[in-house]
C-alpha cells in the first residue's frame, strides 16, 4: 500500500494560483480601500478643523461641523464594515475555488504515481511520504502553462 501526505496550509500558501487570487482580489478592492482611506483623512481634517477653530467659531457653525463629523463618523464606519463583509465574501469564494483546484490536482497526481491513500490534516508523519512539493510543482506548471508563461 502506498500512502501520501500533503500539507494543505502549505499549499495554499505556496500556491501560485492562491497568490494569484490573493493579487486579484487586492487589486479588486484597492479603489474601495483608498476610497475609505480618503474619507478618513477627510474626517480627520474635519476633527483638527473642530479643535484648533471650535472655540472661535459662532454656534450655528461649529453645530454644523459637529453634525458633519458625526455623519461622516457613520459613513466611515459603516463603509469599513461594507468593505470588510464584501473582502470576506470574495476571500471565501476565491479559497472555495482554490481549495477544489488543490483538490483536484492531489488526486491527479496521486492517480499518475499510483498512491492508494493521500491524507492531509495528520499529527505525525516522515518527510519520506511527504508529496506536498511534488503537488506543488505541479501546480506550479499547471499554473505556468494556463498563463503561457515560459
């Protein structure tokens, strides 16, 4: 009987296919996260404004300013909470894919060297049935070759 090891974590580290969908996914949600950036800046401005001109300023004024970082307090917070559910979502649906693709290409490689049993998840085992660098070589030319990358 012939019996395989495979670290998942590893591989989903290592992967060049989770890498690549880690990239896609930052670059998905950069124009948010600089969206959020700039409205904390902007709150920011509005605080600083408040405590160096608040005691100078008439009543009605610095109520108004006051009302604006309230709102913009509530926008900032809810657009972080929006941003970080949609992440979270799209992260999980990327891993999903990922997770199935690891999964897939362990079993192809564990058909074409002829292994009986492949376990992940194990407390104990000798680097002598460790096969987590052969399933990563070939996902990294499975990788390669869909890109067209030499």
């Amino acid at each position: 009987m012939r019996i395989g090891v495979v670290n998942v974590p590893r591989l989903l580290e290592q992967a060049p296919q989770a890498q690549a969908a880690m990239g896609a996914l930052q670059q998905e949600f950069a124009p948010r996260q600089r969206d959020i950036v700039a409205m904390q800046r902007s709150l920011q401005e509005k605080q600083q404004t408040y405590e160096r001109d608040g005691p100078v300023m008439g009543e009605v004024e610095r109520l108004n300013l006051e009302r604006e970082i309230r709102d913009d307090q509530r926008n900032l917070e809810r657009e972080q909470n929006d941003y970080l559910e949609d992440l979270n979502i799209r992260r999980n649906e990327e891993l999903s894919k990922l997770q199935r693709s690891l999964l897939q290409q362990v079993q192809a490689y564990a058909r074409d060297v002829g292994y009986d049993l492949v376990v992940a998840d194990v407390l104990y085992y000798s680097s002598a049935i460790d096969i987590t660098d052969d399933v990563l070589q070939g996902l990294e030319e499975s990788f390669s070759d869909s890109s067209g990358t030499p």
